[in-house]
C-alpha cells in the first residue's frame, strides 16, 4: 500500500495531467439541462488541488534549523 506521500504525489500527477489537458483544449461555459458547467471554475478547483498537494509535500521534506548562541 502507497504511504500517504506517494498517495498526495500521484494526485498531484493526476490533477497536473487534467490542467493540461484542459489547457490544451479549452471548451467555453455552457448550460445543459439546468446545469451549468463552468470550465474555468473547474480549472481553479484543480489548481487549488495542486497547492494543496505541494504544501503537503513541503511539510514532509527535511529541514534544518540552524541557530548560532552568543558568548
């Protein structure tokens, strides 16, 4: 079973493709049927998805912490 960074990692690899693919070929905002399908609140969604990923995986990251003391 993936750990959770590999999981959030092939999100981020997904939700990255699906940008791409809609940048690609951009379609316009329509209603059908009542329902309204906005691409560019779509594509706002998977960029959002994207930071979250990226935070996630910055906080997973080793870090050092370097101080200095005074005499």
């Amino acid at each position: 079973m993936p750990s959770d960074i590999e999981q959030i990692a092939a999100i981020k690899t997904q939700t990255l493709a699906l940008i791409a693919q809609i940048t690609a070929e951009p379609k316009p905002t329509y209603d059908i049927d009542g329902q309204s399908i906005a691409w560019s609140d779509y594509l706002k969604q998977l960029r959002e998805t994207v930071e979250w990923c990226n935070e996630r995986l910055a906080g997973e990251e080793p870090f050092e912490v370097r101080s200095q003391g005074y005499t």
